[in-house]
C-alpha cells in the first residue's frame, strides 16, 4: 500500500483562495489520466510546485492532491522532509519507495532490483550496508532506474513531496535530477517546499529549469478569514471581529484555521467584547504564547512534548517516554493533553506527529541547550537500544557535545560506514568529523582519520591530503593498513594536480617498507605509476629503465608483480619498443587478474594495460577488457568517472578501428557523465579530445572548434599525461583550420617535451605527421625529414597501422613520382591492419596521386575503395574529397558495392582460416579460386572485421562474429 502524508486534523478546513493551484493540479492530474487510458499521446508527467512560508497551506493542498489522486485510482507514493533529521542519508528516498516494495522478501527484491542491487539496496534501506561502496553517481542511475520502473509497473504514479526545504542533501540531490525525467514518465512529482530555506541542491526546484513555475502561495483575505471564523463561531460574527482575526493571523492560513477553531471551542460570538480573548488564543498559536499554553499542561507533559520534538518526524510514544523519563501511564496521558490541544495528532500506524511542522520547531528550539542535548544524548541510547541501529543513534549524537565516550565513537564510525556503503560520502565525512572531535582512543585515532580520508576522496581530495598526513604521524600503524594510507594519499595528491609529490611519497615509502617485500614492491608501482603521469619528469629514460630491469625478475604470481608488468607494457609502449615486446608485458601482466575495482590500488595500471592492445593493433582484445572493467566497475556501482573513462577510452578504440559514428556517441555519452561528476576532470579531459579527434575525422571542423572553444580546450592544458596528448589534437584543429603556423609552433613544443621523456612512438602521439604536413609549404625538406623519422619510429614499434600511417604522411608531403611508391607501401601496410578510417584515408590518397599521375583506371579503383571505406567508416568529409576527386578526373562513383557489417563472409572467414593454419597467400587463393590480390583484400577485411591484426587473427577468429552468407 501507498505510504502517507501526515494527515491534517479530522475538522480541517476546506481550502479557500487556491482556485488556481486547484486548477494546475486537477490540469496535471488529468494529463496522466488521459495516459493512463492509452490515449496515443506523448507521456504527461511532470512537475507541479507549490512554495510559501510555513502555514500558507502546502501540505492542505499536498493532501488534497492525494486525495484527488486516489479518487482517480493513481498509486501514491509521498515523502516528507523533517527539520531534524535531515542528517539522515536517503531519508525521503526511503520514505518513498521503502512502502512500495515492503511486502518483498529478498529474493523478490532481487528480482526486481536486478543487477541493480547491490547498488541500491543499502540506500533505500532495503539490506544491510556492506561490501563495496557505490559512487553518488552510480546510486543516483540506480534510483533512476527504481523509480522509472515503480511509474511503469504501478503507472500512474503521483510522488507527493512535503516541505522539501528540509530533505536530506542525497535525496534532494537526487529529486533535483531525476525531476526532468517525470516529463517522460506516466508519474507527476507535486512537491512543497519554503523557497527562502530549500538549499543549493534543490534550486532547480525554484526556477523555471525543470520546466515550470512555482507557484507561490498567498496569505488569505480578510474575506476568507472571516469565512473561517464565521464557520466555527456563527454568521453573528461582527465584521470588525474578522477584520482583526485577519490582522494578527497575515492571513495565514494555519494560523487563521487553528484561530478559528480555538474560537469555536471557546463559544465566543465574535463581537467586540471577544477581542481580547481572541487575541490571547491567536498568541497561543504559534511562538512563545505557544510554549506558555504547552506549560500550562504541567512539567511531565512539557517533557514528554520536548522528547517528541527531539524524536522529529515519526514518534513513538514509547521510546518518547523513555526519553523524557516517564512512565508508561503519564506518557498516555500526556499525549491526549497534546492531541486535545491539537499540538500532536496519530500518524503512520501507533506513532504520533505535530499538527504542523511550524509547531515542532518552536517547541524545540525552546527546549533549554543543556536539557535539549541531555534529551538528545537519551535519544541516541534508547533509539539503539531499540534495535533502530546506529544511524538512527548517531544522528542524535550528532547534537551531542564531546565527552571522550568510545561508545559514541563507535556508533558514529558504524553510521559512517553504512552512509558510505549507501553512496552517501558526505553524510559519512560528516559523522566521522564528529568521531573524530569526540575524540576516540589513540590508538583508534590512525584508523578513523584513514576511514574519514576514504570518506573525503570522492568530495574533496584536498581534505583527505591533510587527514592522510595526519593519520601517518601516528605510531604504530599496522603495515597493511599504512600501505592502504600511502596510496590512497598518492591518488589524493594526484586529483589535486600534485603528480610530483604523489610520486615522491610512494618512492619514499618503498624506501621506508625495505621490510616488507610486498608492500615494497606496491609502493615501487605506485611511484612508477605517478611519475609515468607526470608532464614534467627529469629523468623519464632512467625511469623507463629501473622498471625494465625490474619487471625483467617478475613472473607475475603476485598481484604487485602484475602490477609493475602492466606498468612495464604501457611504458614499453609508450617508448616505441618492439610491439611483441609490449604485448608480453601486458599478457603477462593480466595472467592472474587486474582488477579495475581493488579500492586499495585504484584503477590506473588496468586502464593502462588495454590501450596497448589497441596501440598494437589488436583492438578487440582492449574492448574486451575494456567491457569487461566496465562491467566489473558497474556491478560496483561506480558510475561516475569510471564509467565516464570507459566509455570515452571504448570510443577511442572504436575510433581506431574507423567506426566513427559509434565512437561520437560513445564518447558524447562519456562527456556526457564526466560533466555532471565532481572531480571528473581527467576523464573529461580524455573526452573531449576524443570527440574533436572524432569531429575531425568526420569532416566536422565547425562542430570540433565548438567543443575546443566550449572547453577551453586550447588555453588549459592538464599537469599529467592524457591520451591522446591534449596539445597535438588541438594542432590537428589548427591545421584543419588552415593555421599552420600555429599548429607547427605548437607541434615542435610537443616533439621537444616527447623527446625529453623519450617516448619516440608514433602510434601513441603521431606529432611528426601533423608537424610534416603544417611544415610541407614553408620548409619541405624539413617535413619530409620529420615524416621519415616517423616512418622509421614505427617500423622500429612494428604495428601496421602505426607504419602505414606514416608512409601516408611522408607520401603527402614527398609528392610528386616519388610518392606513389609511398602510397601504395602505406596501403598495403594498412590492408594489414584494423584501422578502417586510415586505410580509407589512405587509398584516396593513393588515387588522388593516380589521378595526377595520368593512371586513370588504377585511380579509379583506389578513389572507389577510399569512397566505399569513408562512407562505411562514417568519414563524410573524406568520402566529400573521393567523390570530388572522381568528378576532377572525369570519373563517376559507383553504388556501393557491399552493405556495412561485422559479420565475416564465408569466404572471409575460410581466407582467415587457412592463414591461421599457415598456408601462404598462393595456396588461400587456390582454394578460394581467387587471385593472391584477392586474398589480401579478403584478409583486409577479416582485420577490420575482427579488430586485429595477423598476430591475434587466431584468437580473434575464435571469438570473432559469426559467419554471414
């Protein structure tokens, strides 16, 4: 069943002067309506807000939209929030969805959850914090997700939201997002807040973002108040007496309804001679007449009163009782003293609640600072002694001063534990700050700042720096634990743009761990990993060298061991070294494991790993691992900038391969993620380049230079390591702008610092080839030098795409005769390869150099590969540049030849098979009846196809699309 509201008062008052509210609410109500009966119209949820100061009428009108929803046969879903307890994570969430799923055991829960979860289950307190903890982000997708399938499955759906000014920051936050999704949705949010108190996270609620207007409440006329009185005390009632009641309510309409009624009650006439005493009971409404008439009821009734308020939402007479220290009789009694002075009313179940939100807080903020912190310090006992566990408890401890209590201390560590397993960092950093004040223990003290560090990571980096440091001066610290200290440290120091100082910590500590042969070793990778990172190395040769000689003693068993392997691949990379040698480092490195969600070794040496596959021409093997940790990280829960890492750098390989179209959604969607998340930069930084690489390579320039100039992404430059480097994408704008010099003064800045760090391939950072062509007019013999040097550099790396790239670059620049020999190398060489897009590029080229050539039949053939290649790759502006070279040289394109698939032909697929066996092109093309020509260009496919290279066609074959007919 729906969950409640608090419920007004039995004899409430109808509402008067909300024509227009009405009017907004029965309009939205009947949009959903007319959904719900399967009109053929596009989905009407939406918003629906309603603002005011306390006691203008929001929760009446919240009530009469339940109401109303429920006389039209809608589900109901409503929560509330309350003044104290927005300390408690998820506490609106819960209210929510808590009643919508209540009658599920576990297992059905699980079913529908889903993969879901473990994500979302802790947050909704639906299972026990524990395992791993979630990213705000990942619990934000999954209650996302809940919620869309709650408005499907019980459609439709009506989210009643009161005095959402009050909320908790993780629910507020959530609502705020999610609220532009109802649009979509069979489910209207109609949501109440005071709009001077609802915080930063809720202000999308106040303005028109979401797509609508609040609408303001206006106090009551003198018309409608005396509509009120005159109902409680007779049509006698003099219009002088109105007029007053009128002026000491503002005409609102709490205070005019609770006025009323105490008039009522009072048998008064509402004549002149009533004046006084009405004012004396419009006084007791609200403020200190309030606490006066409460004092009136005796000193067991005020504690119990007090004890309530301390309680907050959803009291409980009894554990109010304990509080208060009464008994079980005098706290019966007191509560229908409260109730006939319509102070409390019965809420959900057996529980009690104030009338108004208005009349808790004033009761509690007169409570005495002493007697109020006491009472809280109660609460947290009898609140845990009641099995309603320790967040319940710690929010009360939260109002409690320091005493040095370990008990206090655990609890809160224990609170904290269960907000970070819950997604809910901040909510964790808060409790913990307080643990860490009350203070704990000495030798607690190491391990709580650790636990408050992990808190702050995600939120402020710069604070889990100091408290890091901190925790390190203690004695006495376990070595595991001191290990997990020190890395955590060197991330912190990383995301606040302290490479340097990362890497000299964990050097530091390797020294420091001489006793420890792991922990050494864990230490070593981390300093390897953060100078790697690092743009401004001294010695990034000598480095380069201590890891060689290092992973040159490793078999790998150990996971430190994998680490420092997977450390040497990307390096070995990265310096242009044999590619065979690269690939057997990383294959090394991932026999055994690399996990991508080890909270104490982060992600940075797996991520680092992939990509050497799609360097070396094996991209699939780096989108399995990629779909793999991707998949790892989501199971997880960590959807914020992993998942914005992952899908951008699986847009970077798809971009590889020349899948063009897929890469720009792919990436859009990564850049997508990386903007809403909060220290996402590296990650954004990673995006954008990629989509301008991927604009470009559309033929997009326009659409590249809105992204560059969005982001800033030509004036800040990140301080650490980013492929693709950051400053040869914006010169590969440049030089699609037609600014040469720009680009060329930009590109010999690179080539410098490369060089510095020797890091010489040309497949990582192919700067030779932009700086060859800014320099091809103004200085040839120095682009044809550069050109060369890059051929050389990738012949030495030894990956196809790398090799025929180059010769591309150095045929373009050479020109003339000489250059067509070139050409057909840098063909050849990428028929050998998975990079479709520079194949294309390639083979117009080839043409366009035919073409001028006067080879009009063999231009014709190379123009119509490029073409076909560029369209299926999704090049316009390449395929733009064939057809204009077929047209120059009187040649007509012709339809494609062949439909856009993944699939192998059978043909394709027996080529491959029998190149695997070993036989030579001679004997393929025997067998297939079909030219060795034919055979290559058969071939040629099957790489592109299956994302490889020759040297991983057998396993690619195995794992490869089915075969087509």
């Amino acid at each position: 069943m729906a969950n409640e509201l608090r419920q007004p008062p039995p004899d409430s008052r109808p509402l008067l002067e909300r024509r227009r509210e009405l009017k907004a609410l029965d309009s939205a109500l009947a949009a959903l309506r007319d959904r719900a009966d399967g009109a053929p119209r596009t989905p009407r949820g939406g918003l629906l807000a309603f603002t005011g100061p306390a006691g203008m009428g929001k929760t009446a009108l919240l009530t009469e939209a339940r109401a109303r929803a429920r006389a039209e046969g809608f589900t109901v879903l409503s929560g509330r929030g309350g003044e104290n307890e927005q300390e408690l994570a998820f506490h609106v969430v819960r209210q929510l969805v808590q009643p919508a799923l209540a009658a599920m055991d576990e297992a059905e829960l699980r079913s529908f959850l889903g993969g879901w979860y473990d994500i979302v289950a802790a947050a909704l307190g639906l299972a026990a914090p524990g395992g791993h903890a979630p990213d705000p982000t990942g619990v934000r997708d999954g209650l996302d997700w809940v919620m869309t399938r709650l408005a499907v499955k019980k459609a439709p759906v009506v989210l009643l939201l009161d005095d959402l000014h009050w909320a908790d920051v993780e629910s507020l936050t959530w609502l705020a997002s999610f609220a532009p999704r109802t649009a979509d949705l069979s489910l209207l949010m109609v949501v109440a807040y005071r709009p001077d108190e609802l915080p930063l996270a809720g202000d999308s609620f106040g303005t028109a973002e979401l797509g609508h207007r609040p609408f303001a409440l206006e106090p009551l006329s003198a018309t409608a108040v005396a509509r009120l009185v005159r109902d409680e005390v007779g049509e006698q009632a003099e219009d002088g007496f109105c007029e007053e009641c009128w002026e000491v309510t503002g005409g609102s309409p709490f205070e005019a309804v609770e006025l009323a009624i105490r008039l009522g009650e009072r048998r008064l006439r509402g004549t002149g001679e009533d004046l006084a005493v009405m004012r004396d009971l419009a006084a007791a409404v609200t403020g200190p007449g309030l606490i006066e008439r409460l004092h009136g009821f005796g000193t067991t009734t005020v504690r119990f009163a007090y004890a309530a308020a301390v309680l907050g939402q959803a009291i409980s007479q009894e554990l109010a009782a304990r509080i208060a220290a009464i008994g079980s009789t005098a706290a019966a009694e007191a509560a229908d003293r409260l109730r006939a002075a319509r102070i409390l009313t019965d809420g959900e179940g057996d529980g009690l609640e104030f009338v108004h939100p208005t009349i808790a807080t004033t009761i509690y903020r007169a409570i005495g600072t002493s007697l109020r912190e006491g009472m809280h310090n109660s609460a947290a006992e009898v609140v845990r002694a009641a099995g309603l566990g320790p967040v319940a408890a710690a929010r009360h401890l939260l109002e409690v001063p320091c005493d040095g209590n370990p008990e206090a201390v655990a609890c809160l560590r224990q609170a904290a534990r269960a907000a970070l397993h819950s997604g809910a960092p901040e909510a964790a950093r808060r409790l913990l700050d307080r643990a860490l004040q009350e203070p704990p223990l000495p030798e607690e003290r190491a391990v709580l700042l650790h636990e408050l560090a992990c808190a702050t990571f995600l939120i402020k980096p710069t604070a889990t720096v100091a408290h890091l440091r901190e925790a390190l001066a203690e004695g006495d610290i376990d070595p595991e634990l001191r290990a997990s200290m020190v890395y955590r440290l060197t991330q912190a120091l990383a995301h606040t743009d302290r490479m340097a100082e990362a890497a000299t910590v964990a050097a530091d500590e390797a020294r420091r761990a001489h006793g420890h042969p792991r922990i050494r070793l864990r230490m070593q990778a981390d300093h390897f990993v953060w100078s790697a990172f690092r743009t401004d190395e001294q010695d990034s040769a000598g480095r380069s060298r201590r890891l060689a000689r290092l992973a040159d003693r490793l078999t790998g068993r150990r996971l430190e061991e994998r680490y420092i392997l997977g450390l040497r691949a990307w390096d070995a990379m990265m310096c242009g070294e044999p590619r065979q040698q690269a690939l057997a480092y990383a294959e090394k490195a991932l026999d055994g494991g690399l996990s991508w969600t080890d909270e104490n070794r982060g992600f940075e040496v797996p991520v680092s790993v992939a990509p050497v596959f799609m360097y070396c021409d094996q991209p699939r093997r780096a989108e399995e691992l990629f779909a793999k940790g991707m998949a790892e990280c989501a199971s997880k829960g960590w959807r914020g900038s992993h998942l914005a890492l992952g899908r951008t750098l699986s847009a970077y390989i798809r971009y590889r391969r020349g899948s063009l179209a897929e890469a720009e959604n792919l990436v859009r969607e990564g850049l997508g993620i990386a903007d809403r998340v909060e220290g996402a930069v590296p990650a954004q930084w990673f995006a954008i380049g990629i989509l301008i690489e991927t604009l470009l390579a559309r033929g997009r320039v326009v659409a590249a230079r809105r992204i560059a100039d969005r982001y800033r992404y030509g004036d800040v430059i990140p301080n650490a390591v980013i492929y693709p480097d950051p400053r040869t994408v914006y010169a590969e704008l440049l030089l699609a702008e037609g600014r040469t010099d720009e680009a060329a003064a930009l590109l010999s800045e690179v080539g410098e610092w490369l060089e510095g760090r020797d890091w010489r391939n040309p497949a990582w950072c192919p700067w030779q080839l932009g700086l060859a062509k800014a320099l091809s007019r103004r200085a040839p013999d120095r682009a044809v030098q550069h050109a060369q040097d890059a051929v050389k550099r990738a012949r030495d790396f030894g990956a196809a795409s790398a090799i025929g790239q180059a010769l591309h670059a150095q045929a373009e620049v050479t020109g003339g005769a000489a250059a067509l020999e070139l050409h057909a190398q840098a063909v050849d060489h990428l028929q050998r390869s998975p990079a479709a897009y520079e194949l294309a590029r390639a083979q117009v080229g080839h043409g366009a150099a035919l073409a001028r050539d006067g080879r009009l039949h063999d231009a014709a053939d190379r123009l119509y590969q490029g073409l076909e290649g560029a369209v299926h790759c999704g090049a316009e502006g390449l395929a733009a540049r064939a057809r204009r070279e077929l047209s120059a040289a009187g040649l007509r394109p012709l339809p494609l030849r062949y439909a856009h698939t993944d699939m192998l032909t059978a043909q394709e697929r027996r080529a491959a098979e029998l190149t695997v066996q070993g036989h030579p092109a001679s004997v393929v093309a025997k067998d297939l009846r079909i030219t060795e020509q034919g055979v290559r260009q058969q071939l040629s496919s099957v790489f592109r196809k299956l994302g490889t290279d020759a040297a991983g066609l057998a396993d690619a074959l195995a794992a490869g699309p089915r075969t087509g007919r």
